[in-house]
C-alpha cells in the first residue's frame, strides 16, 4: 500500500498494460481460428495457378478435349468483350464529373464486360436479384465496388458502347465480388439470353495437371495466351502459413 501511494502513477501503469495485455489475448482467442479459416479459404489447396485468355468460341471444344485427355473436367470459360460507359440516365458520363482518379480512369477506358444465365456462385447479391434462368430481358448486375466509385445504384441505366454498337439497359443487382479467388470475374454482366450472341474471346482459369500441360495447350491452340500465376500463388500461400503461424505463436 505504501509502494502504490508513493507511486500511484506506476501502479495505473501497470494495471492499464496487463489489462489490455488480457483485452488482447481474449481478442486473438476469439478471432483466431475465424482468422486462420477465413486466409485458409481465400486460397484452397486446388486454387487455379493459371489463366487462359483469347480462347475462340470454336475452340472450346478443343479445350474440352485437351483437359479429358488428362482425365480432369475443363474450366468454366467466360465470354469476355470491351465495352465503354457512354452514359448514365441518358446522361454521357466524362472524366471531369468526377473526383475520385480511379473513377475518371474507369470512365477514360474500356473494360470488360461478360453474360451468363445462371448466377455464379462466388458472387453474392448485395442488392436487387438476379434474373431469371433464359432471360433475354435487357439487364446489367454491377460489382458494388465499382458501384461505389462511379456513384451508381440499383434502377440506373447505363448505356455502352461495344464494338461500335450501343446496349443500354437497367442496372437490376449489385454483386459482390472475391476479387482474390483467382477465378475471372466482372464488373458488369449481362443476360445471355439478350447479349449472347455478341462476339467474344474467352477466358477461364484453372489448375494445371502437370507441368508441361500448359506447353502443351500452348501448342494446340497458338492463339491462346496461357498465364502461369504459379509462382504467384505459392507466395500468396506462404505468406497465408507465415502469418498463422505468427497468430498461433502469439496465442501460445
């Protein structure tokens, strides 16, 4: 008693650090094995190590054919076009309407947009629904964060311009995107009931068999270009080990 009247100040000190010492401890209890699992999932053991871009639409069947050869399933391959933002509620968009430098870039640019019918399951509806399956409906689903940058919501119509032709629709869903699972996704995507006959290149990502698959794929189809993220993804999945074996180091 006479140690903490001398020195009280001490004594606060003291008692503050061992209580967010505790504080600390029973927050990594909690978060840690949600933590662990939820960098153990963003990039599973049968994460895809490569992207395949520029596939033609009647070489989808040659890709089939390449991945029963190895005894595996072919990849999802994604049509894929350049499209540019005209206009938002009938109103041409410009760099200088907005402040934000990702945003004016977006507007400055093409990118890419895509068509499906069913919903992929990696993305989740954020706002609005999906359309229906054989929908020819004119529609667009936007990634909220883009959404977000080009100050967009649920009801706007957007009109682009693809190929010289313009396609203008409603936007009807906000999705969000895993933009770190290594699989191709979109900012924008159509029916394909209603954009579906657009030309396209594809693109699909996937899991090599072996190491001279791709070689070989190469090889099939000259006009493919075949990105091997390989290297990539062992460095991603290291870093994942290091920092949940630092978690556990602290835990213990």
């Amino acid at each position: 008693a006479a140690n903490l009247a001398r020195r009280p100040w001490l004594a606060v000190i003291q008692i503050a650090a061992l209580s967010v010492s505790l504080l600390a401890l029973l927050t990594l209890t909690v978060v840690r094995d949600d933590l662990i699992g939820a960098w153990q999932r963003s990039l599973p053991p049968d994460a895809p190590d490569s992207f395949l871009i520029n596939l033609q639409p009647p070489q989808r069947a040659e890709l089939t054919q390449a991945f029963a050869k190895v005894g595996r399933s072919a990849p999802e391959a994604l049509p894929m076009t350049r499209a540019r933002l005209l206009a938002v509620n009938g109103k041409p968009v410009k760099a200088a309407d907005y402040e934000d430098e990702r945003a004016q870039r977006l507007v400055e640019r093409e990118f890419n947009l895509s068509w499906r019918d069913a919903a992929n399951p990696r993305n989740q509806i954020v706002a609005g629904q999906w359309w229906p399956l054989g929908s020819n409906t004119p529609q667009f689903s936007v990634e909220e964060g883009l959404a977000e940058t080009l100050r967009l919501k649920q009801g706007d119509t957007l009109t682009f311009d693809i190929a010289g032709t313009t396609w203008q629709a409603p936007v009807t869903s906000l999705r969000k995107v895993a933009w770190d699972s290594f699989q191709p996704n979109f900012f924008v995507i159509a029916p394909a009931g209603w954009m579906g006959d657009q030309a396209a290149s594809y693109i699909a990502s996937y899991r090599a068999p072996d190491a001279g698959f791709n070689n070989r794929l190469v090889a099939a189809l000259p006009n493919v270009t075949v990105v091997d993220i390989s290297a990539i993804v062992r460095e991603v999945r290291a870093v994942i080990d290091r920092l949940a074996l630092a978690i556990e180091a602290m835990f213990a």
